[in-house]
C-alpha cells in the first residue's frame, strides 16, 4: 500500500472519528430539545485549555482531564438552564436559543483569551508520544491516532447501547418522540433535557482533548472550525442517529484528508461543505437517519 495514501487514511478516520464524538454531542441534545448547542466548540477549547492550565500546575494528568470534564459539565448545565430553556419556554417556534449558544460559545472563547492568553499553547501527551508507534502491514502507526479512534468509536458505540438497552435510554427516545406525553407518563423530562446537554459537553470536551492531541497545540480560537465539521458529520449521517453520527464523522474525515492531501489543503473544508449541500439536496435526512414525521 502506498505510504502517502495509508497516513491519509489513518489521519481521515482519527479526525473523523473526533467529528463524530462532536455529531453526537450535537445529537444528544437534538433528541431532547430539538435544538443544537452552537457553543460546543468553545467547550472543546476550554476543556484543552483547562487540561493544559492544570497540568502545568503540578497536577496528574488524569486529574487534570477529569478537572477540566467537570467544569464543562457544569457549563453543559449552565447552558441549559439559561440559554437553551428560556428561548424555548417562549414557544412560538422561537431561535432564541441559536443566538444564545452562539453568543456563550463567543463569551466563552473572550474569556479563554483573557486569561490564559491568545497565542497557541502546547498540548501534553496524555497517553502516548508523537514517537510511540506500532507496525501495521508493514507502516508505521502513531499510537496517539489508534488511541483517539478506538476511545472515539467505544464511546460513541457505548452510548447506542445506553439508548437501545437501558430504562433510562428509552427514556431518551419518549422524550425525544413526544415529550409531552412523556412527562404525563412519569418520565422526568426536564431531568432528562439536563443530563443529555452534560452528556453532550461532556463528549465535547472529550473530543477537545483528543482533538488536541493530534494536533498538539490549542488556542482560544481552537474549537469553532471543529464543532462546523462536527454539524456537517451530524448531518451527513443523519440528525439524530448515533451510528449515523459515526458514519458521517469517518466520511467527512476520510475524504477531506485525501482531497488535502492530493488536491489543495485549502479545499479540504469546502469539500466538507460541498457534502453537506449535497446531501441536504439529495436526502435531508441523512445516509441513516429517517424522514422526520410532522403530527397533525
């Protein structure tokens, strides 16, 4: 296999897989809100951040990255409560809440800058170094990117099971069919609203770290491109779905690393784009997902 094309595979489906993780994390709040948390890139970089911040201050590692999920947890929970319920209490098919999570993910990134300082940061190896490697069909293979998609495909594949097999999985699903009707059947919607927007900051500051890692720096800045690629993965696959999500992630991934690589860099965000008007024209409903039912 030629080199050059087997790093652009391996590069494709390690970022990808990251986009993936961020599709999800839009997803879990689509199914119970309707709604897409803009700001998920700026938890990302906080979350990068955070872990770089900690670090540096003598603390584990392992300490540090569970330091920095439980501050984006609770800003999961500060979003919900104040940017994503009011605009929905006001009913009337309001969008308050797109220019609420943009405005805290803008907040959020002023804040980064203001504190830890606007210039490009380096990122500690979590697990492995750039140097760590294994064979594989005669090539080498960095063990970060092995890593980041076997951590990246387990969570996404874990949290089908969680939906498919659980009490509180289905619970899910009724809200997100009907949550009305859930809430007269006993389901406790509004607790379950709050724990998928934690669960969604929670894969968004995953996919931060991980994202990170590959790259091997992180800014305030870092994080907007990411959560757009993400939202094209979501859609891609199909809003709503977790192994669409993973499909969308892989495709977006895959394909804009070999239009960079054999084409132009610059083109490999187009292109992402350039899939997502096509697919939005050809089937709005995604490569998994399925047609969306209004009731009368």
């Amino acid at each position: 296999m030629d080199d050059f094309f087997f790093s652009l595979v391996l590069a494709g489906i390690s970022v990808g897989s990251v986009y993936a993780l961020i599709a999800l994390g839009l997803n879990l709040t689509f199914w119970t809100t309707r709604t897409l948390n803009f700001g998920q890139g700026s938890l990302m970089m906080l979350c990068a951040v955070l872990t770089v911040f900690l670090s540096s201050q003598g603390l584990a590692m392992m300490l540090a990255v569970i330091g920095s999920l439980l501050v984006v947890a609770a800003l999961g929970m500060f979003v919900e409560r104040f940017a994503i319920r009011p605009a929905l209490a006001a009913g009337g098919g309001s969008m308050g809440w797109v220019v609420s999570t943009l405005g805290f993910g803008i907040v959020l990134q002023g804040v980064a800058a203001k504190y830890f300082g606007s210039q490009a940061m380096a990122f500690p190896e979590v697990l492995f170094t750039a140097q760590d490697y294994v064979t594989v069909f005669g090539q080498h293979v960095s063990l970060q990117y092995l890593v980041v998609l076997a951590l990246s495909v387990s969570l996404i594949l874990l949290l089908e099971l969680f939906v498919r097999k659980t009490v509180w999985g289905q619970a899910v699903h009724a809200v997100s069919h009907d949550p009305e009707l859930a809430l007269v059947q006993g389901i406790p919607v509004r607790l379950i609203v709050l724990g998928s927007f934690i669960a969604s900051s929670l894969l968004a500051g995953v996919a931060g770290i991980l994202s990170a890692q590959i790259g091997g720096t992180v800014d305030p800045a870092f994080g907007f491109d990411l959560v757009l690629l993400g939202f094209v993965a979501g859609v891609l696959g199909g809003m709503g779905t977790s192994l669409g999500a993973l499909a969308g992630g892989l495709a977006v991934g895959l394909i804009s690393k070999l239009v960079g690589g054999y084409i132009s860099t610059a083109a490999e965000h187009a292109i992402a784009f350039a899939l997502l008007m096509a697919m939005l024209a050809l089937r709005p409903q995604g490569l998994l997902g399925r047609p969306e039912v209004s009731k009368a």
